[in-house]
C-alpha cells in the first residue's frame, strides 16, 4: 500500500483518486476549491499533501498552476518519492517542472490522460508518460489503477508532446467530420447513410465511427444528449492552443492545426462554451459558404 497526495481533486481527479483508494491505498486530496472525494482524506495544505508520500499526483487545470503547485510541493518531498502530474499542460512547463523535480531529486513523470471523465470513473484512461525509466518504472502500478492502457512515450515531456499531438488531429478530424455531415446534408443525402459509408470506409476515423457528431446516428455520444459534453468545446480549445505553442516552440508548420485553433475560439466565444466539441456540426449546419473565412 502507498501513501499517495493527490491535487486536484475536479471532474477528473476526483474519481481518479477514488479508484486509488478503491485499490487499498491511503489517498489524501487536497483542492483549491475544497473539492472532495469518496474514500480519500482530505488535507488543507499543499505541506500535509505531500509529506511523507511515495508518491503525489497533480491533476490541475493548466502549466502556470502545476509549476507553482509543484514548486511548493517539492519544499517538503522526500527525495524517494515519485510526482505524476497528470494535467494536459503546455511543453515548456512540463520540462520546467522535470527540471524542478531533478534538482531536488525527486523522479517526475508527466503522464496526461485521454478517455474523459467516463475513463477516469471506469479506471480506463490512456497514459501518455514521459520521464527517466525508474521514474516510469515507479509511477506504472498505479497509472494501472487508474488506466487501460499505459505507454511510455520517452523522456521528460513526451507525454505532453503525444498528447497534444492526439488532440490536434481530433480537432482537425471532427471539423472534417462536421464538414462533411453538414454537405451531406445539403446535398440530401441521408446521414445515417453517409455514416453506413464512411465508417466502414477510407473516411473513417473516431470523429464518426466513435463519437459521431450527428444526432441518432452511429454509437451514443454527447450528440443524442444535446451535446452535453463529453469534451467540451473549450478544453478542445485549450489542447489546440497548447498544439500551436508547441508548435511555435519547435518551429514546426501545422496549418489545420492553426485553423483547427481559429475555428474553436470563435465557436466558443460564440456560443460552444459549455457545449460539446462535436456540436461544432450544428455551426456548419447553419453556416454558409466563406462564413468560416469571415
Ligand atoms: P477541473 O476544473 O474540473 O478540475 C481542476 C481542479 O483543480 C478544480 O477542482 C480546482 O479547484 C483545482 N485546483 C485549481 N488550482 C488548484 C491549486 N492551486 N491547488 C489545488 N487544487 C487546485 O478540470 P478537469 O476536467 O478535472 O481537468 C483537469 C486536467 O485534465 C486539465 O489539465 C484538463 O485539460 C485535463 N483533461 C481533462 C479532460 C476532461 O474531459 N475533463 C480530459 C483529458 C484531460
């Protein structure tokens, strides 16, 4: 059994946490909102979250937060513990915090995840890890509680890097997947026919076969609930923008990418924010030729 602190207790670590403490260890939760959960201890300090604990997760909202957690954090690590954090954050913080973590000699992993907060609750979320191996060796037995699938994608930052780059073809793939579901439409063609097709054809791709965006077709997915997310359109913003720092960072050319970006700003600051990313096919519905250029 370990002792494990864990920050960041919203709509994903919550039940992250929980199916730690469900496995039989001892959990301690610590939120800036005094959120809690079943099963684990809560504490009010980042000093009592972290102290004398093998090992402390961050599951938080974005890189400025996790550097000032973890920087706090590593005031009171014992140099055998291990930090996971788990938050979908920028390249440049990820390496930050590795560096932090280094020179205090505590082992880190940046681990986000995919999979939602279904995944998080069902324990099957996907992995994206990156760190020394003895830092991954360490952190795997309990990123297998949490997930169905673990990979190590390489050293320090790497499992941001994959994460961000998952996300930008998501991105990309559902406008493409809207785009095509709101032409079929105007070309009367019927979309449970157009899904018959694609899904089994070369347009196939999670965006349809998965989670399509077009209400009463294809598998259950946030479109048969109003699009009630699911992903909401504004964390699909964030991983996008996160897709084109990096980008900037590396000097690497990723044009769908940037318009993926453009077209999710202006579908939140319209009227997206709240909703899920696939209702992005109710904008195309509506929209007319050259409006996504306006
Ligand atoms: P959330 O906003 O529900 O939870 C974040 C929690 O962190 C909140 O409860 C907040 O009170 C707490 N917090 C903020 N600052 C804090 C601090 N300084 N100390 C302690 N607690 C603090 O967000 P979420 O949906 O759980 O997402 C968490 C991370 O996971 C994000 O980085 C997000 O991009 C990523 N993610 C989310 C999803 C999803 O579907 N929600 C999927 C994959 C990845």
């Amino acid at each position: 059994m370990m002792r494990i602190g864990f920050i960041g207790l919203g709509n994903m670590g919550a039940p992250m946490a929980v199916n730690l403490a469900k496995a039989g260890h001892e959990v301690f939760g610590l939120d800036a909102a005094g959120a809690t959960a079943e099963g684990v201890k809560q504490v009010q300090s980042i000093n009592e979250a972290v102290t004398d604990m093998d090992c402390v997760i961050t599951m938080l909202p974005n890189g400025q937060i996790v550097r000032d957690v973890c920087n706090e954090a590593l005031e009171h690590m014992s140099s055998s513990s291990v930090l996971i954090d788990c938050s979908t954050i920028d390249i440049e913080s990820a390496r930050a915090v590795h560096a932090a973590c280094a020179s205090k000699n505590v082992l880190s992993v940046d681990a986000p995840v995919s999979g939602g907060v279904g995944g998080a609750q069902a324990g099957s979320l996907t992995f994206m890890a990156g760190g020394s191996q003895n830092a991954f060796d360490m952190a795997k037995p309990l990123l297998d509680i949490m997930g169905g699938k673990i990979v190590h994608c390489g050293e320090g930052g790497a499992g941001q890097a994959a994460k961000i780059c998952n996300n930008m073809i998501l991105g990309i793939s559902m406008i493409g997947v809207c785009e095509a579901f709101a032409l079929g439409e105007k070309l009367s063609l019927d979309p449970q026919k157009l899904f018959d097709v694609v899904s089994t054809s070369s347009g196939s791709c999670w965006s349809v076969n998965t989670y399509c965006p077009e209400p009463g077709v294809g598998p259950q997915s946030p479109a048969d609930n109003d699009y009630k997310p699911g992903f909401a359109a504004e964390l699909m913003l964030k991983d996008l923008l996160l897709s084109q720092s990096a980008a900037e960072l590396v000097n690497a050319d990723t044009p769908m990418g940037a318009r993926a970006a453009g077209f999710y700003q202006k579908f939140v600051d319209a009227n997206g924010r709240g909703r899920d990313f696939s209702a992005a096919l109710e904008h195309f519905k509506s929209a007319t030729r050259g409006d996504f250029d306006a």
